[in-house]
C-alpha cells in the first residue's frame, strides 16, 4: 500500500511541477487587501484540474500579501516534497 501512495505522489508532483499557477487578487499597487494562504493556493491548483488540499500546501514565510513570484512547498508524501511557483497578479 505505501508503494501505491509513494508512486501516486510521484505522479501528482509530475503534473503540478508542470503547471502555471497564477492567481489574481485585489490590490492597491502591489500590496494585496487581503492575503493568499494555503486554501487559495489549493482551490486554485484543483480548479486546474489536479487536486490538492490546503494541509498538502506549506508556507514557511506565511500567507502571501504582495504581488509577484513566490516559492511555496507543497507535501505530497512523507517523501514527495517540491517547491512551485505561485505568481500573485495585482487587479484594480
């Protein structure tokens, strides 16, 4: 069982390495009125198609509050860990 989890997570990290994830939020120049946390960052990788859970997300340097290119790690599996890039596009 464990072997079938590991080689999904593989999986999983193949196709999320591969996928541009930008979001769009509201911001007065670069600074954002809110900020993008792990549920963002989630609901926006799953409304591309693959699915991932908030917990599967890790922010070390917490939610995001300005625009622009950010790391964020996800965890897939005790032994499947990466880093992605989010892009953070400021809006009206």
């Amino acid at each position: 069982m464990s072997a079938e989890h590991l080689a999904h997570a593989h999986a999983r990290q193949e196709k999320l390495a591969a996928l541009n994830i930008v979001i769009t939020a509201r911001a007065t120049d670069e600074k954002l009125y809110g900020s993008i946390g792990p549920k963002e960052i989630a609901d926006a990788v799953s409304q591309l198609g693959i699915a991932l859970s908030k917990s599967e997300v890790r922010m070390p340097l917490g939610q995001i509050r300005v625009a622009g290119d950010h790391i964020v790690g996800l965890h897939l599996h005790s032994d499947v860990t990466f880093d992605v890039t989010v892009r953070v596009i400021a809006e009206g």
